[in-house]
C-alpha cells in the first residue's frame, strides 16, 4: 500500500511540496484545490500557470476539490494554505478529517485577533492530534524547480518529527528534526516585521552595513518576544528563525519586503495594499505583535518603528535616525 | 586636552575609522602609515585614492609615518592592520608603546600556524595591557561615506568597553557593548569560511533556499567551535557573529565570497590567489580551523567541504552533493 498525502491548498507552496513528496515511488500524493476554477486549470495545463509557471505537475499526482477524496485513507495531511484562510479551511474540511489523522503545517503567520499560531487553530477546530510544523527558508518557486532547500519539522511527538524527515527527505530537499513547535511558528511568523524594514532599508539605499544590523537586531528582538512566550531560542537561530529571516530579507521577491520598499519610496499603507494581489502577512502581524508587546512590557524598537511607518505615518528617515539614536547599549540582552 | 587617538594602519577600515573618531571636536586623531609612499599619497590628496576613492580626509586628521609621533601621549591605539601583519607591526612599534596604552583592534583573522588571536598577538609582542575589539559588519566604504553601521565593542575591562562605546559613537555609528572578546574575535575569522562557501552557492547559481541554509548552518558550525574554545554562544547570534555573516556572504564586494565564486567556475587556488592583490584571509582560516577541529573531533562539515575545494580539487558540485547527502539529523546541536 502507498502511503496517501492529502495536500491541502494548491497555492506555490502546496504544489512545491506535492512535487517534493512525489519524488518517493512509495507515495500516493493528492494535491486538493479550494477553488474549481483553480483545479480545472491544473488539470488542463498540468501546470500551476500564474504561480509556478514552467513546472510541469506530473500525471501520478491526483488533483482534485473534493475533501473526501483528498482525505479519504489519508496518512498525512499537509496544510498549505495562508493562515488567514486556516480557521475557515479546517472548518470545511473538519467532517472528512479522521481523528487520528496527523497534520502537517506549513502555515506562516498568526490569526488576527486571536493571535494563535496554525497549529493552534487546527486544533481548535479539528480536536488534538499529532501536529508538526515545517519550516525554513523554501521559496516554492526553488523547491519546484529542485533547488537545494533545508528545512526545519518540528513536532511535539518525536515519532511524527522524524517520520516527517523520512518521509520528505529527498537529496534537493533536506529536513532537520526540532522539538520547539512554538518557536518554529512564532520566528516564521515574527520575520515578515523584519522583512517589512529591510525592505525599507533597501528603498533608502542604506546599505549592506545598515541591512546586516538591521536584520541581527531584528532577530534579537523577534527573539527575545518569542522567549517570552514560550520559544526555544535555539530555534531563531536556526533553519526557521535566522534562515527564514535572511531569504526574507534578500530575496528580490518577497512580499513583505515589497512592503517596506514602497514605504521607502513614501506611497502609504492602503494603496501599498491595494496594488498588491497577494497577502503581505507581516503588515498584519506587526499590528498585533506590536500591541502585545506594549502590554508585556517587551522592548522591540524595530517592530515599533515599523508599526509607525505603516499605521501612522512616520517618514522612513526618522524612524531609521530613531533607531540610530536610541541610547548606547550592551549586546547581550534577551531578557524580557 | 583633546583625546588623542592612534590609527595603526592606513587602509580602508583604518582611513575610515579615522574618519568616524575625527567628527568629534575634542577628539585629536593620528593616521599612521607603515609606508612613506602610502603616507605621501594621502597627504597629498587627501584622500585614499586607491581604497576610498571620492571620501576627502580633512586637514584636522594628522598623517605621519612616525611612530614616536603617532603614540606620543596617544590615549588609545587602534589596531587597523591584517592579522598577517600584526606581529611585525606590533614589534616595530613596541619601542614607543607606553605600558598603559590601551589598545582596540579591528584585524579578523587567526595567526597561521599558533591559531593566536590578534589581540593575543598584541598581548605577546607588547605585554599586558587593557585590550578590546571592534567587530560587525562594517564594510569601509559605506562607514567612510557615513552609512549607517552598528558594530560591537568587546572588552575584558568593562570601563574600556564602555569607554570605546562612548568615543567611537556617532550618530551613523552605533557601537554596543560586549564582554566576549573570544567569540568577537574568533567570529570575525571564520565566518569567512562560510564567505567562501557562500560565494560556491552563488557561483553555482542555487539560489536563496540554498544560500540561507549554508549560513544558517554554517553559523551554527562556527559557534560550536568557537564554544569549544570558550565564546560564549550568544556572540555568535550577535553583530560580530551573524550580522558580519551576512554582509560577508551578500556583498558583491567581499574578497571570500569572489574566492569561492572563483572555485565554483573551476578556477584553482594557486591561480585565484596569484590575481587577488588583496588578502582572502578565510583561504588560511580553512586550513587552520579544519586541521584543529580535526584534532578536537569537532564535526564542521561546511569548512571540511571548503577545505576539500581549496586544497584537494574537489568540485564544487560534489561538495555541494555531499553536503546535501549526510545523514538526517536534528538541529539543536551546538555541544561537541
């Protein structure tokens, strides 16, 4: 018997994951569409057209929109899908889903409001099960084309972390086992805030000096915040945290990056947003963690200056003099 | 009275912190030369035409080539010159040392052969002395154009550590305080091990994915390490450690990074070397810390593959491969 994957949401990074999984002749991989329109494209073209243009999907992975389908005898599922839609997905889904079924996130953001992570939400709506979390720095366009990628599967239950590594591994595409669940989701979460500064680094032209610092007090602070509820530090200084953080802040391509140029450039947040066809994550979870921290009492004077930028207006040039202003400091600071 | 400040060394790093220690008005600074054509040079056109070309040196910066002149009454030498030129240096002008001169040095590297730090070799030639250093990612260029950098000062004697925060401080310039002058100054020399790695993966064209991983774990390999030897971790999370990491491994300029692109399009060292003028420090680093972790049975996988490519031909491809290959493990592991 094969082993099924139900992999949930067909955006880049579910389809990148469904060719990685595809790899192993031993796999059953089925690749579910919210959306119709979406699957019959997919089926047509046998290609993710507006995503992942020029990567062939091949005839042995199963497309469909049929929950049942998809999860019927399933081994894993592999939850793909931005965590804006996670509460609702799971919702749908919820009457097909086995109560043994393990899951998989590769969610990377936080529920307004509630401020859960993924794991947290499917919980909620689909009751306890094994759940991990993958992670790391995997642009979907490289891990579909076979780039080298390293990543990080963190779980609770040891015997799900490293069936995750054996079952994904491939020789493009290697993972890293990690216990520190909540890290995991909180650095992948906390890094769009800094991506959202580099990129404002980058539209003022400051330079490698001002990214690198950036980018390392970024991750102190992220950190420290992350600490504070719960996180390993290890786990920022890892696949998830630091090496997230870096193709976030270099990658040409990324979203929230994007942000924090156009900041730069001085266009305001609604018509930054408005331009956009995709979800810029960070601009929300730099409200909410900004707000949270005001209540811990935590200093994040990165995360502040950007919740400035983008909810009151601040000019980039100060909040960047701000930060080179504040008083002189020891490094070592963690602490709450 | 004015502090007076002695710049060892006419270089980039060496004009450029000159340039920073003389925007304070009570501040007297000293530039000295180790060659009189060099010294000639700059007092001619006030300027480093060959290394910070465009960046005038105003007149209230003295330059000499005396080293009597440089030192007389001097409150602070700084250290601006390679490791490989630290010892000799050091010896040439022990005669005008006075035995209280506090010292802080820039130089990253390891001395070839004892595997001394810098500031050990300093310890050695002039004797015991309060010492610091100030490490990060500071590129020259951008600093002497007055870029924003943050860097770390790193000191035994928290007075002097305090005392360098406070005078290198502008407010382009931001300096942090640190006690962990092994691990800034063990961070400084082999994150141009994984420069020289990073410059493969550009070579080669991997990607983001790729890159990120390499520095990822490549950090995590040089912390183990320099823990090993007595850093403390959380320097290796710090400016000196991950933020000089990135700008060694992003910037199109540095000299490590172009060794390893070099090596990706099948160059050999001894020709890469014989076209640099300049040196590649991490090309010796390789050698020194793969030998001595060898005999400290430290597992440091990225430097054996570097080491592989410098001195055993190995292709880049295959190190890449193998790289990839090991055998799946987990990734909270800095012990030894």
């Amino acid at each position: 018997m094969p082993i099924k994957f139900a992999v949930l949401g067909d955006g880049a990074w579910g389809t990148a994951i469904a060719l990685v999984l595809n790899q192993n002749a031993d796999h059953r991989v089925v690749l579910w569409s919210a959306r119709e329109e979406n699957a019959r494209i997919l089926r047509e073209r046998r290609e993710n057209v507006r995503l992942l243009p020029g990567v062939p999907i091949p005839q042995s992975i199963e497309l469909t929109t049929d929950v049942k389908q998809a999860l019927d005898g399933a081994d894993l599922g592999v939850m793909a899908i931005p965590t804006v839609f996670v509460r609702e997905t799971m919702r749908r889904i919820a009457p097909h889903v086995h109560q043994d079924l393990p899951i998989v996130s590769l969610a990377k953001g936080l529920e307004n409001d509630t401020f859960l992570r993924p794991t947290e939400i499917v919980q909620q709506v689909l009751g306890p099960r094994a759940l991990a979390v993958l992670s790391g720095p995997s642009h979907a366009e490289e891990v579909s084309r076979g780039s080298p990628t390293t990543v990080v599967a963190a779980s609770l239950s040891y015997d799900l972390s490293r069936w995750v590594q054996e079952r994904f591994h491939t020789d493009r595409f290697r993972v890293y086992t990690n216990t520190d669940v909540v890290g995991v989701e909180l650095a992948g979460a906390l890094k769009n805030i800094i991506g959202i500064a580099a990129g404002v680094c980058d539209g003022l032209g400051l330079g490698d000096n001002a990214k690198a610092a950036l980018m390392t007090r970024g991750l102190v602070e992220i950190a420290r915040f992350g600490i504070a509820l719960g996180a390993e530090q290890q786990t920022f200084f890892g696949l998830a945290g630091v090496g997230d953080l870096i193709t976030t802040c270099i990658s040409k391509h990324g979203r929230n990056r994007h942000v924090g140029e156009r900041l730069a450039r001085g266009d305001k947040l609604p018509q930054i947003l408005a331009s956009m066809s995709m979800v810029a994550e960070g601009v929300y979870t730099t409200r909410s963690v900004h707000d949270k921290a005001l209540k811990m009492d935590l200093d994040m004077p990165i995360t502040a200056e950007v919740y400035r930028m983008l909810y009151e207006d601040k000019d980039p040039r100060a909040a960047v003099q701000d930060l080179m202003r504040r008083e002189p400091t020891s490094e070592s600071d963690f602490g709450p």
